[in-house]
C-alpha cells in the first residue's frame, strides 16, 4: 500500500512548461475555495482578514473543523493568533489533489465545486500565512494525479492550459475586484504562493503580468514558488530579457547581501530533498539548458541573513491528523490519497512545530553533465517518512510544510520592508 502512495504522491511533481492557449471555455466567473468575506469562507477570514470566529478556524464542507494551532516537540502548545487588518494579500494556488476530473465531466466551462482534498491542503500549506495577509485560494480545473500518472507512463505531457486559464482567470478578478483597498484607494502588496503543479501554474501567470508589467511588479511583495523548478542563469537571478532558458527575465530569484534589508520583489524557490551522501536527485532541480540553473533558496539563509548556502535549522511545521480530519483508521484524513506514506502526528493541535529536529542547505552537484541544485534537509527525518529518502521524489509532498514557519516569517519581514519602502 505505501508503494501505491509513493507512485500517486510522484505525480504530484509537474514541470514547468509554456501555458497555451486553453481549449476549453474559461469559467463565467470565479469558483473561489476561499476568499476573505466570501459566505461561509472555509479559511475563516472576513473582508479585512479578520477571524470570523474568537480564533482562526477552518472548515471543511459538510461539517469538521481545525484551528491552527501548534504543539512543539516538548508539549509546549502555540496559540496561532492572527494581526488585525493583515495590510497585504496571498494568493495561493493548491498542488495537485484530484484524483479525478473536477468536475466529473470537464467540458466546456462546467464550474469545477470546492472539495475537501483542496480545503485540506490549502490548511496544510497555506492557512499559517493567515498571519500575515488576507488568503484567497481558487478553485481550478487542474490536471489529475490519474492524468499525470499516464503522462509518465506514456512520456507525453498532458496539457495543462485549461487550469492554467483558470488560474490566470481567477487572479484578474482578484486584481480588479479586492487587490484595491477601500481604506486607502491604493493596490495592496501580494505575495504568490504555490506548490508543485499550484506553482507551474503561478509562473505561467506570472510571465504574463508580473515579469512584463513593471507597475505590477511594484505591488509583488514575493512569490514563493515551491516544489517545482525555477531556471535562473548560472551566475544570475533572472534572464535580464531575451533568454528563453530563464523563467522570468524581470523578476529576480530572492538574494541577501549580509546586512542588507530582506529583499522584496523577488521568487522564493526550491525542491526538498534528504539524500544519503553522494545522492543527486533525479527529477526536480536539474537543469534544462546550459549555462543556467534551478533556482534554490533557502527561507531560512534569507530571512537570518546568512550565507545562501549555509546549513541552518528549519522552522518546520507539519500537518497533524486534526488538522486534515483524519482518525486511527485513516490517519491522512482528506490528503490520505496524496500523503499516505507521510505519518500524520496524532495531537491536539493543527500542527506538530520542530524547530531544532532538521536542519537545511542548499546544495548543488553535477550529474552526467547536467548542472543539480537543490535544498538538502537532514536530521530527524522519522518526521516526514520512513521512506521519503529517494532521488526521484524526495521530500516533495512536505516541500512547503519542512519550512513553513521560515517561510511565514519570511512573509511578514518581506510584507513589512515592502510597506516601509
């Protein structure tokens, strides 16, 4: 069985490849998983961000709910609180999680329906930075684990464009409906975050906004564009114009002189990997051309200062069974399909924090010619998996969560500079 899970959770990667133009119809009009002040917002937050409850709650459909709260390894128990009015927004675009089309039939602009896998992970990976901003989550019509893994076994690449549009969609309704705050008339500052086949959709968007469009770079707070892979020049961090290698000519990847405030304006990006010795990863982190390089940054170098490539500890923050509604019998709950070989920690709180058990570094080799780069965890790796050591998928279903509370913390020091400035 947790052979199955591995071989369904590998297809969970999806590489970055050019948005066409999507054949199907786009949408009438956004199908939002959550969106501050929506009714009955599942993340909990009304129109300024605030909770809707006494604490930040989550809700799945059909009844179940989560805080998100933590436990650390010694019992302590963390309160989540969140700032009132967050000054800034997320837009956050879940990995894949369907095992089949949402919906059943996928013709024409048929809406896809929120679902709780979705709900699940978008709490897993995304809730956390509810302290920091207002989170707006679309639901998208994305390829499906079924589709990926027959991509794989064939060697084609399914077309991934109608998703993409969704997606692409779903963030002008955003821009042109709540990115404006009624207080002040001004554009609020975004930050884009995205995991796997969330983040191959996000760059896709990214290149025809953000990177082309100057005035909108100027409101991008960061976009944290994880578990996929981001191509920079070897000694560069962006294509600086007409490099069809690099993934974005305008947007640089985040870097820090030490001293320096934390940069703003820049990508996040890396895949996480825990090899033994000498390993080299087999999928994510390799390059695709000469002279260029998959982008790694590591949140916790960026957010402490240190050197990009120092070894430092991870502030991670990993999903508990209460926090996916799982139970003895089903531990993964609604992500048991996705995340089956990962063991949910049975506690009462929304996450188990592990501060000093794992440590983090990005790392590079050179393998039959073809330039690797990629963020190599190690310590306590009983956290992830008794058996997430491998070359090809890694640490890929746990990507965002191995640092989590860096990469919230990092949001807030970000959002802050980008407010300042």
């Amino acid at each position: 069985m947790r052979r199955l899970f591995a071989v369904l959770a590998a297809v969970f990667f999806f590489p970055l490849l050019p948005a066409p133009a999507a054949e199907a119809a786009p949408l009438g009009s956004t199908v939002w998983l959550c969106r501050p002040g929506m009714p009955a917002n599942p993340c909990g937050q009304d129109a300024r961000g605030n909770p809707l409850d006494q604490n930040l709650t989550g809700r799945y459909l059909l009844g179940g709910s989560t805080e998100f709260d933590a436990r650390r390894a010694d019992g302590t128990h963390e309160p989540f609180t969140v700032p009132a009015d967050p000054p800034v927004d997320c837009f956050y675009v879940y990995p894949t999680v369907d095992l089949l089309p949402n919906p059943l039939l996928r013709l024409g602009s048929l809406p896809p329906v929120p679902q709780n896998n979705a709900l699940a992970v978008t709490f897993a990976q995304a809730q956390r930075f509810a302290g920091q901003c207002r989170i707006f989550a679309p639901v998208y019509r994305q390829l499906t684990l079924l589709e990926l893994a027959g991509g794989v076994l064939t060697g084609t690449s399914p077309d991934p464009s109608v998703g993409y549009g969704d997606v692409a969609d779903a963030f002008a309704d955003y821009w042109a409906h709540d990115n404006v705050d009624p207080a002040t008339g001004k554009r609020r500052g975004v930050v884009l975050v995205g995991h796997s086949q969330g983040t191959a959709a996000l760059a896709a968007l990214m290149r025809t906004t953000f990177d082309v469009d100057a005035g909108m770079r100027g409101q991008l707070v960061a976009a944290y564009l994880l578990g996929g892979d981001v191509q920079v020049p070897v000694d560069g961090v962006k294509g600086g114009g007409g490099d069809p290698d690099s993934t974005f000519q305008n947007v640089p990847v985040c870097t820090r002189e030490p001293g320096a405030p934390v940069p703003v304006g820049c990508v996040v990006a890396y895949s996480a990997f825990d090899l033994a010795e000498g390993g080299v990863p087999t999928s994510f982190g390799r390059s695709t051309a000469p002279g260029h390089r998959k982008a790694c940054v590591n949140p916790a170098a960026l957010l402490g200062g240190g050197a990009a490539n120092a070894r430092l500890p991870l502030d991670a923050l990993m999903p508990t069974r209460r926090l996916v509604a799982g139970n003895s019998l089903a531990p993964g709950g609604h992500l048991a399909l996705v995340m089956g070989g990962y063991p949910f920690p049975d506690l009462p709180a929304g996450f188990a924090r592990y501060t000093e058990s794992v440590t983090g570094a990005c790392v590079s080799a050179v393998d039959g010619g073809v330039r690797v780069d990629w963020l190599q965890v190690e310590g306590d790796l009983s956290l992830f998996a008794a058996d997430s050591r491998t070359h090809a998928l890694g640490l890929h279903v746990v990507d965002v969560n191995v640092a989590l509370g860096d990469l919230t913390a990092l949001a807030g020091a970000q959002s802050a500079e980008w407010r300042g400035r």
